[in-house]
C-alpha cells in the first residue's frame, strides 16, 4: 500500500499532494483562489483574479495565455485581439520601465 502525504497551508487549502504515482503543488490568493499549480509531468499554470474573484488571466506552461474580462452582469466575455495586443504592450512597457528605472511615464495598473 502506497503512502499519501498531503500539505495545507494556515487556511486550510491543500498545497501539497504526493503519491505513488504523482505529486502536485498549488499556491492560493488572499481569497483563496489558486493561482498557481504545478504537477509532477511538468505541467503549470498560473492564475489571476480580479477584486471579485473573477479570472482574468490564465497562463500555462504549454505557452497557452488567455484574459478574460466582463460584462455588468459578471459574465465572462473574452478579451480581443486588440485588447490582448493592448495589454501586452503595457505589461512589456512596466516591465522596461521598473528595470531601467525611469519614472517619467505613468504605468496604468493592468
């Protein structure tokens, strides 16, 4: 008979698994939400909640991205290319800017 070790963090989300065959990690937001997951194939991703606990963007290790955002009833509508294209260049821009420390532009909060 296989042992089955498990891990929770102070909330009491579990954090940790392992098997015989396989073993996961995950981490959780202030709201216990999971942003992240990795398991023992190699497989993560990572995840990103607005103030309602609504995703709004999903990242994979198998180069798959997606955000998300919606509508006045809180209805998921997918993001456009545009939008995407949008939300990349600030990301790319914030992150140019916080390495060569220049602070003449304002960054707007993704």
């Amino acid at each position: 008979m296989s042992e089955i070790i498990k891990g929770h963090d102070e909330r009491g989300n579990l954090i940790y698994f392992k098997s015989s065959t396989w073993e996961y990690w995950k981490k959780y937001d202030k709201n216990n939400n999971c942003i992240y997951y990795r398991i023992s194939t190699c497989f993560e991703y990572w995840k990103e909640f607005d103030e309602n606990n609504n995703l709004i963007h999903y990242k994979n290790s198998y180069n798959s991205e997606k955000w998300f955002k919606y509508d006045k009833n809180n209805k998921q509508i997918f993001i456009t290319e545009k939008e995407f294209n949008e939300i990349e260049f600030r990301k790319k821009e914030k992150e140019y800017l916080s390495r060569t420390k220049c602070s003449r532009f304002e960054i707007m909060e993704i």
